[in-house]
C-alpha cells in the first residue's frame, strides 16, 4: 500500500494502524502538505515508522 496523505495527527495514526495491520504492507508514504506545516511532513512518518522499528 502506499499512503498519500498530509501526515498529520489522524493520518499519523492511520499509518500506525496500517504498520501494524497482519495483511497490510505498506510500501511507502507519499507526504504533502495541507493541514501539516512542511517542516513536519517527514518526521511524524519517520517517528512512527521508528517507533514500531519498520
């Protein structure tokens, strides 16, 4: 799966459930920016990916 979303809160938690989910491979996340400032468009994926160590 690949997720296009802005990362922010909701869709921080929609990727953690996506890594964590037996029969969902996530292949990548595509980041833009909308609700998210620009600056935190790849550390909250980086940070979520890090914590659950994928």
């Amino acid at each position: 799966m690949l997720l296009f979303a802005d990362v922010g809160i909701d869709d921080a938690v929609a990727l953690i459930y996506a890594l964590l989910h037996p029969r969902i491979r996530v292949l990548g996340v595509v980041a833009s920016f909308g609700n998210t400032p620009r600056k935190l468009l790849l550390i909250v994926p980086w940070q979520s990916c890090n914590l659950l160590h994928r």
